[in-house]
C-alpha cells in the first residue's frame, strides 16, 4: 500500500469536507486531530455514528493522523480495521432499528404517504440487488466510495433477517470501500 499512496495522504487538512457538510464541521474536526489510541475510539465512533445516523461518508477516517509509531500503510491498516468493526457495529444497530421498523404498520405507512415513497423505492432497488447478489450484493454496495451507507444498509435492513451475514457483509464493504479509495487515490496521484 505505501507504493501507491501520495506522500502527504495521512496529513491532509479534512476542512475540505466541512464544505461539503458544514453542520458536522466539528466531527470532521475530532478526526482530524484523532492521534494515538484513542484516536483509534473515535474513528470507531464516527464510523458507528455514519452507519445509521449520520449523513456523509465514511472515507475522512483516511486522513487522521493516528501517528501510532508505524508505517503509513500500518497506520491505513489499522484506521480500516477499526472503520470496517466500528460501521459493522452501527450497521448491526442499523439492522435491529429496520426490524423494529418492518413491524411498525404507522412508520412504514408514514413512509409511504409522503411525497416521496422512500419505501417502495429502496425496497424495488434494494430486492432487486438481494435477489440477484443476496449479502454479497449489500458488501458490493458498501464498497462505492462516496455514496451515503445508510441509504444501503436501512434498506437491506429492513428486508434481510440474519445478523451475522449482516455483520459480515457490511464489515467486508466497508473495508472494501476504504481499500477501494486508498486504491483510487493512489493511482489518481500517480498520473499527477
């Protein structure tokens, strides 16, 4: 991984995306200093937060400066396990709400009747991908860089049943989808 990754990767200043989510500036801000072990508690948390609740993307957990003592790709090794366990456990949070939710007749009606049938919409294309893919589908999903993981995983939350091939799914994507920018970037700065 060192090979392919621009020299000042890991020091990029994440003000960039404050641009782009202005009102969670100060999260973007607590990664952006995350440095040590307990950097590692926030990335975990911030990937938590932006499997079920938080819009955005996950992939600014790439540039805290964790400066463990290892090297860059030691230190990318490690920010992607802790991304991939931290997002699989608020997928998992994700999954129980969408099953609470698929028993919930007034939240699926309210969903329905508004302008917008978020419900039918997600299912129609989330069915779609699960019939054809099942779980490997929801893992390929996850691994889009920069399109919002809850759009994903609430709806395969609400259609699927089983916990751990959830879990497993979406700590594949998520790793996948970090591996998958590390990756981009790297060939990206290669050209430049």
């Amino acid at each position: 991984m060192t090979a392919i990754l621009p020299e000042g990767f890991l020091s990029m200043p994440l003000s960039i995306f404050d641009d782009i989510f202005p009102e969670f500036g100060w999260l973007s801000s607590a990664v952006e200093r995350a440095t040590g072990w307990g950097g590692l508690i926030i990335i975990f948390i911030y990937s938590f937060l932006i499997a079920f609740a938080l819009p955005g993307v996950s992939e600014i957990v790439l540039l805290a400066p964790l400066e463990l003592g290892f090297s860059r790709a030691g230190h990318l090794a490690i920010i992607i396990l802790v991304s991939g366990v931290g997002k699989a456990v608020g997928s998992v949070f994700a999954f129980h709400l969408g099953q609470e939710v698929k028993q919930s007749g007034p939240v699926l009606r309210l969903f329905r009747n508004s302008w917008f049938d978020v419900v039918s919409w997600s299912e129609r294309r989330t069915v779609s991908l699960a019939q054809q893919w099942g779980y490997a589908g929801l893992a390929a999903a996850l691994c889009v860089p920069g399109f919002p993981d809850t759009i994903s995983i609430y709806a395969f939350s609400v259609l699927e049943e089983d916990y751990l091939k959830f879990a497993l799914a979406t700590l594949i994507g998520s790793i996948g989808r970090l591996v998958v920018t590390v990756i981009g970037v790297g060939a990206v700065s290669a050209v430049i």
